[in-house]
C-alpha cells in the first residue's frame, strides 16, 4: 500500500509528541487508515533537535520551504506557529496540491477565511483538530458527529493555563500574580503568557468553533476577549460562598438576531461538570436541539495529547485524498457556498446573568438605592449577599446576583451605582451563565 508522505514543520513539543505516537503505533494507524504514514521529512531551525528525535528515520533540513515544495511530500503538517512564516508555508503547501494538518489557531482565527478558500479552490483538505482543545476532538464533534443538530451554543474552557490559574487561586487563596508564577514555574504558562491570561488564546478558539458549529464565517475581530488578569481572589471567595465557581469560558451562542461571541470570566453554579474542571484541563458543553447536552473533555495541551489530534486528521486524510473533494466533510461543517451572514452581535447586546460586587458605607437606605436603580433597568435580582461589618468598619462589601438582562443595561446600571455617594470606588461586575 503506498505510504501517505508527511512533511513535519516544527519539531518542538507537539511535533516531538506526533514523530514518537506515530512511530509507537505505526501498525495500529495503518490498519486504520488503510495505508501507512510515514514522517519523510522534518524542518526545523534546530537541526541537533531534530536529528536526536528522529534518530535517522527520515531526512532533516532547515528549510521548511523546500518540504513545502518537495514533490515527494502528500501533507505538510505545520507546527511552527504564529501568523508569518506559517501563513506563507500553509499557503504555499496548498498552492502545490499539498493537503495540510495545522495545530495554529491564532492562524486559522485571523487568516482562516483566505486559507480554506484556497483550498477549496485546490480542492485539498485543511485540517485543524489540534487548534482546538488539543487532544479532545471537539472538531470532529461539531462537524461530524452533531451533523443531525441545530446548535444552540457552545461553552468551553479551552485554555489550560488559565484554568490552573483559576484554580489555584480558588484552591490556595493565591493572587492572580501568585497563581501565574505558579504556572510558569511548573511550565504551563509561556514565557510571554498573554495570550492565555488576556484570553486571546482561548478567543482564537472559540471563533474557530463558532464558524463550525453555525455555518458563519470566521471572524475573530468581532469576538469580545477578556482574560483574567483583573480577577480578584476576593470575588472567588464570594462566588464560592454563593455556591459558584469561576471559569474562564470561550462562548458562541446563536440567536435569532445574531450570534453572541465572547470570552471572559464566569460565574457558573458549583454543581455544573464544567464547573469541576480543574487544572489545566480543557472541557467543551455543547448544546444542541435533537441531542440535548454533550460534554466532551480531556487534555488540551501536551505532547501526545496534542499529537493525538494531529494523528487523527492525518488519517482523515489518508482516508479521503483520493474522494472527489466536493464530497468530503467541508472544512467548516457546512457546505461553502451554505454560510449564513449571521452578525456577530457586540458585547453590549450580549444576554448574560451579572455578579455585581459594592463596597457601600454601611448606613440606612444604601441597599434600597441601589435595588431601585437594577429595578429602574427592569434588571431583577436573584440574591444577595452583605458581608457582615467588622466592628467599627463603617463600610461593607454587597454582592448582588441578578437575572440575565443585557450588557448595555447592566452597564447603564452600573454607572448610575457608582455615581451614589453611599458607594466606594468602581464596581466589580463578573457574568454569570448558569448553562442549563
Ligand atoms: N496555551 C494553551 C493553553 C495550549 O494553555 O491551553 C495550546 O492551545
């Protein structure tokens, strides 16, 4: 049977990851692919690197554009990541018939649109299991396996890093500073983490999933993305006693008018499975009309994890390069010229529940103004919770829940609380999704 050829470009953590599980169980991934995958050639700039994990098994360059051009290779799997060099690899690889498999979610979140048309044009297959919750196939789900499903929404914890941010903030009471040196120390987080803690990471994401699970576009500059940076310990602690946990959640909802997606911190009910997800693993609910709930979870980062996803598409695509390409699964779910223009609808219109946090001096009258402002913007409040004064202290920390309502009218209420004499400084609002 002959081979499907792979050009590795990148041979780093992930790249490592997929030359050792495929070397591992090369008999096992034939037999279900229906021919062998053999690694022919590897690129990377690290040439010492590549030649100690490959140990002679194929040849090894420098220069991933000539893999790209080497007519020897079927797929180039492209790890190197980034929106630069990888850009210009994928697209060449493309523009000679080579299929590809990529693990770049920031690429395909910003450039995703021009890289499937191009390969539709060339009627080759771009596969992207691993940008999406590592080794959970979340993409293979949504494209395949809810095919019969109207999608309502998407919630996913689908960044690591934060999520052991969050918990052990939550488990040892640590700052967000104390927590993120934590995560460094123990590799999680990058060297330069912003991505993962201003969310951009698990945004990236999350656009990806939107375009899939409702047949829109790619269109990550439209996405809301908050990290977790400002998260104080304190509000934790509250969301805790009121019988929540925090989550960093990448979110695609369809509405009738538009589609709400957003990242940022939420609070969801401590009894929810997502909201037992601890440390760094990765977790996606989806929410669909025939089939109701599905939760799918695993590891989102890692060598073999993340190799796992790239292994799968790899056998995808041994499976169905030589399918008249009209008829494999289209990149997107949805057939291209079956896209709705759907408009990503602006934070301000999002519907969510809101955790409102005031430090209010502690005199008659403070709770009523404020209720009376939430009930003037028709928002109605789910619970309350005043901390008990310490002796003397004169001032107090009041939390409120509310209903779901609009951003813009939980704003709109937000600056008329902050403009009463009664309360101290700015006012601490988390979204509260209870994902039922
Ligand atoms: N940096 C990501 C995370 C892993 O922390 O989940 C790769 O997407």
């Amino acid at each position: 049977m002959n081979p499907l050829h792979v050009g590795l470009l990148g041979i780093g953590t992930v790249g490592g990851g997929a030359f050792t599980v495929l070397t591992r169980n090369a008999a096992e991934i034939s037999r279900r692919a229906g021919r062998p995958i053999h690694i022919t050639v590897v690129a990377d700039k690290n040439l010492e690197l590549a030649r100690s994990i490959t140990g002679g098994a194929c040849r090894v360059t420098d220069d991933a554009f000539a893999v790209v051009k080497d007519p020897a290779i079927d797929v180039v799997v492209e790890l190197i990541g980034g929106t630069g060099i990888a850009k210009e690899l994928v697209l060449q690889a493309i523009e000679r018939g080579k299929h590809v498999v990529t693990a770049n979610k920031a690429l395909l979140a910003v450039h995703g649109n021009e890289i499937f048309a191009a390969a539709q044009k060339k009627g080759v297959m771009v596969a992207f299991e691993a940008a999406v919750a590592g080794g959970i196939p979340i993409i293979k789900a949504l494209r395949e396996g809810l095919a019969a499903n109207h999608i309502k929404w998407v919630a996913g914890i689908i960044n690591g890093t934060t999520n052991f941010i969050l918990s052990e903030m939550r488990d040892k009471g640590l700052s967000f500073a104390e927590a993120l040196k934590e995560a460094q120390a123990l590799g999680y987080a990058e060297a330069d983490p912003t991505f993962d803690i201003e969310g951009v990471d698990a945004a990236h994401k999350a656009t990806l999933i939107a375009a899939i699970a409702f047949g829109i576009p790619i269109q990550f500059d439209k996405a809301y993305v908050e990290g977790i940076t400002r998260l104080e310990a304190i509000d934790l602690k509250y969301a805790g006693q009121l019988g929540y946990r925090v989550k960093l959640l990448g979110i695609a909802r369809r509405r009738a008018d538009g589609v709400e997606l957003r990242v940022h911190p939420v609070l969801i009910p401590a009894k929810r499975l997502l909201a037992n997800v601890e440390g760094a693993m990765n977790a996606v609910l989806v929410y669909a009309d025939a089939v109701g709930a599905t939760l799918y979870y695993g590891k989102g980062a890692g060598a073999e994890p993340t190799a796992s996803a790239v292994i799968a598409d790899l056998v995808d695509i041994a499976r169905a390069a030589a399918i008249d390409p009209d008829n494999r699964v289209p990149h997107l779910a949805f057939q291209p010229d079956q896209l709705h223009d759907l408009p990503i609808l602006p934070i301000v219109e999002a519907e969510t529940a809101c955790y409102l946090r005031l430090k209010v001096a502690d005199k008659p009258g403070v709770l009523a103004d404020v209720t009376r402002i939430l009930a003037d913007q028709e928002i109605s409040i789910d619970a309350l919770l005043q901390r008990e004064p310490e002796e003397g202290e004169g001032e107090t920390d009041v939390i409120v829940l509310t209903h779901r309502c609009k951003e813009k009218q939980a704003d709109a209420a937000i600056r008329k609380i902050e403009a009463l004499t009664a309360v101290i400084g700015k006012v601490t609002r988390l979204r509260l999704e209870d994902l039922q």
